[in-house]
C-alpha cells in the first residue's frame, strides 16, 4: 500500500497578525512589515488519536487461565532441556546463535530427528545448504525420521507454504539471515529483510502453537548479527559457545522467558555428531600416578553447574629481555595479578625474569575470580619446581592484599569435588557445611596457603595439607569443622 503524503492542507503555516504575510516556517520578523513578535502559526492539521476497537480476546482473572497450554515438551536432548527450563513450549520461538563451525546445525538435526513422533512432526528448513548435503550429515550422525520434513529455501512465502502442508509441532530454520521475504528491499540478512521474516515466524508460531528454532549468525566480536529487536522479540537466546579445537561446546542461556538464564548445557562434538555430557569434568582433568609441579585444580561454577577444571603453569629461564607472557583458556589479566600477589605478598622473587605460560586442560575458559588460589598455587609450584599435594582443589579469589576472599557456592564447589574422589581443599573462612570425609583448610591470605607447598624439591605425599613444615606449624592455617 502506497504511503500517505502530506498534502498542502495538512502542513502548518504562520501568518503575521499584523499585515498578513505568510509563510511555511516561522521567522521572528515579518519581512513584509518588519514588526517583530508577530509571525503565529495558523491551520495546523488536528491530532489525530486511535480509536477503541473490538478485542479478540476477552480479559479473565489471571486465576481463571489455563496454563496446561504452556506445558513443555521434550526435545529429546537432556542437555538442551536443561538449558529450556524443561524443554519446548508450544508457540515459544528460541534463537540459538553462535560462530560458523561450532555445530549449530549437528545440534539442531539431531535435535529435529529426536522431537519427530507420530503425533509431533518437525520440519527443518535449510537456506545455507542443499537438502543432499542435509540428508549426507543426518546419515552420518543418524537423525533419520519418518516424521522429520527437509526443504531447502530461502523465500518467506515459501517457508510459510511448506507450514500450511507439513503443519509441524517444530519449525528448525537455518539460518534466519538466509531467508528473505519479496515485500521488502534489500538483501536478505539486512536489517529489514531479518525484521520481517522473524516477525511472520513469531506470528506463525503463536497462531499455529508451533515451537520455533531459529539459528542466528554473530558478528567477528561475538554478538548476534541483526537487530537488536530480533532479541526482544523471540522468547528465547541461546549462545553456542565452543572452541573449534577442543570437543566441549557450552549451550549457555541468555533470555528465557520460561525458565532460569544461568543454567548450562554440556555436548561432545565428535566425529558421529553431538552428544550431552552430563558429567563433563573428566574433560577438564589429567589422571596421573604421581604430582607434577605446576598444576593445580578447582572447581568453577558455570551457570549452577560446577565442574572440576585443573590449571597448569610452566616457568623457563628467557632468552629475552622482556619475559614472555602466554595464556590459554586463562585471562591474561588476572594471571598477571596473580604474578603481582605472588611477587610483593607471596616474597616470590624468582617470576618477574622467566617466561611464563598458563593454560586450561579440555579447552574450559576460566573467567571467575574463585579460580585466582589455583592459578597462583599453580604459579608458585611451577617457580618452586615443587608438586602440590595430590588430591587437592583450590578455591578463592584472591585480592591484591593478598586475602583469598569468599566466593559464591563454596558447598556446591566442595560436594563436586567431593563425588568426583577429592579428599581435601583450600577454601576460604567459614565456607560452611562441608562434604564428610573431606578435609577442609582454611585460608585467610596467600602467605597461608602457600604452606601447602612441601619443602624443597621433594615428592609431597597424597595427605597434602599435612606436608607444613615443622616449624610453622603452628601457624597452619586452621581447619573447618567437617561436623556443621
């Protein structure tokens, strides 16, 4: 439909009161008559207001409404109905973003092949790929359905026909900056064209009761490409994290309108496709017969879900003047104020001239503070060439004072580390109730939790905390009670 124009009659005028020039803009001075002051605006269009008009529905007692509609459905992945809150609500629409290759597409087949029932059909639409490349990746991970439709397009009208004939309970598209609609300029993964066409799904989806994939791009800093409008207007943000060399891939909730957004889903990118982990910490962690110095563990929390994850460090002499500083997995950052502490309260002289290099096993990122104790035990035993006590977990943030400071879900941290066969840990004060069986030290501040580290060079034993020399001793730090 052609856009109103704004005719003559509707554009406001200004007069002067005095000799009755006018114009179409307002001036301070009359040019005819010079008078100031007199120029006034006359003719100005009426403002226009919308009227009431019948209502589709009408307004019940919040009391009176069925919920059971809102009920979610199984997707047939633990891990994803994790992160759902349960699952697929019907109507909802959840957009899952993420890098190219990170296996959004291996995720979301599987997940289409495992919805499809007898009384639920799925349809998966395709706009990056062909329907044989599809079929060759659903042979090689088999996702094989009966119930489970493929089309390839890339036109909105047609994505809308195949509903009318398919009528699925699941809509997968990949990827909704491939689709565009012929009513509206420009190419398809504009602004425009991505507005349009989520907003026909949306629509689609509400009226029909049908559950939404829709799979996002994100730009080169890691955001979702589009407008931002696209966010606010599905109910769900999905953000598929992972790196490409490492197995692990995170499914971590951003928005989710029937659910909580901290927790985590856990897969296993493989060579036959995608699997949940609902244990992944064996990941994260290297079995060894004896202790190797450098290494350390912990215990980060990601979302609610805690995961055991070990730290390792390796100090060399340099070969240059300005030592080298290398991290993997670690922020670069807090591994420098680590080495800070360790200088100036820890009296570790034997850092500031070596190459340093740290890293994470598995390809986990560590980004909370409750790792700081481990990584710096891990640099203190790396500078020292001394194993830590086997059997150990570290946890605590460490403040440039150098106090170990409390972090959160200290008990959840320690009853993990507990079931995955950790007999002791640094924690910091009053961490609360602890695991039975488990030894438990607290530590107020580095120079107390570097006594952990055994004289010397020699082989420190499984009963870790035990290994504080003679002398200080009666300094140790003191020990939770595993009774509260």
């Amino acid at each position: 439909m052609a856009a109103r124009t704004k005719s003559a009659k509707d554009r406001p005028s200004y007069r002067c009161t005095d000799c009755g020039w006018t114009t179409a803009k307002w001036l301070g001075r009359c040019p005819e008559c010079q008078a100031w002051g007199t120029v006034e605006e006359y003719g100005a269009p009426a403002v226009r207001t919308t009227a009431a008009g019948r209502v589709s529905t009408a307004a019940v007692p919040i009391g009176q409404v069925d919920g059971r509609q809102a009920t979610a459905r199984s997707t047939g992945v633990d891990e994803l109905d994790r992160v759902l809150g349960g699952g697929l609500v019907p109507g909802a629409v959840v957009l899952l973003a993420g890098e190219p290759g990170v296996g959004k597409s291996t995720l979301l087949l599987d997940v289409a092949a495992k919805a499809a029932s007898d009384d639920h059909r799925t349809l998966y639409v395709t706009g990056e790929e062909s329907a044989s490349q599809v079929r060759l990746r659903a042979d090689r991970i088999n996702a094989l359905h009966d119930h489970l439709y493929l089309a390839a397009e890339t036109d909105l009208s047609a994505v809308l026909g195949h509903l009318d004939a398919v009528k699925p309970s699941l809509l997968i598209l990949d990827s909704v900056q491939t689709v565009a609609s012929p009513e509206i300029d420009g190419a398809p993964g504009g602004m425009a064209q991505v507005r349009e066409v989520a907003g026909a799904l949306i629509r689609a989806s509400k009226e029909r009761g049908m559950s939404t994939l829709l799979v996002g791009h994100v730009t080169k800093d890691g955001a979702i490409a589009g407008p931002r409008l696209l966010e606010h207007l599905v109910d769900v943000v999905l953000s598929f994290e992972g790196d490409r060399h490492a197995r692990l891939r995170l499914v971590r909730g951003v928005k989710n309108r029937y659910g909580a957004t901290d927790e985590v889903g856990c897969f296993e990118l493989h060579d036959e496709g995608i699997t949940g982990l609902a244990d992944p910490s064996g990941l994260f962690l290297t079995r060894r017969a004896e202790a190797v110095p450098g290494t350390c563990l912990t215990v980060t929390l990601e979302g609610r879900r805690p995961l055991v994850a070990e730290v390792q460090a390796l100090t060399v002499d340099s070969q240059i003047p300005s030592p080298r500083r290398t991290t993997s997995g670690l922020e670069t950052s807090r591994v420098s104020m680590m080495l800070a502490v360790l200088e100036q309260r820890g009296r570790i002289t034997a850092l500031g001239k070596r190459d340093i290099y740290s890293a994470t096993v598995g390809g986990v990122k560590l980004s909370e503070p409750a790792a700081d104790l481990a990584i710096a035990l891990a640099l203190a035993s790396a500078a020292s060439d001394t194993p830590l006590p086997k059997n150990l977990v570290a946890i605590g943030e460490v403040g440039l004072a150098g106090e170990v400071r409390r972090v959160t879900g200290v008990q959840r941290r320690l009853a993990e580390a507990h079931r995955l066969g950790f007999t002791h840990a640094l924690v910091p004060s009053d961490p609360g109730k602890v695991p039975t069986g488990m030894k438990v030290t607290e530590v107020a501040d580095m120079g107390e939790a570097l006594r952990v580290l055994p004289r010397g060079r020699q082989k420190a034993s499984d009963g870790a905390p035990d290994a504080v020399p003679r002398r200080e001793r009666s300094e140790a730090p003191r020990e939770a009670d595993t009774r509260r």
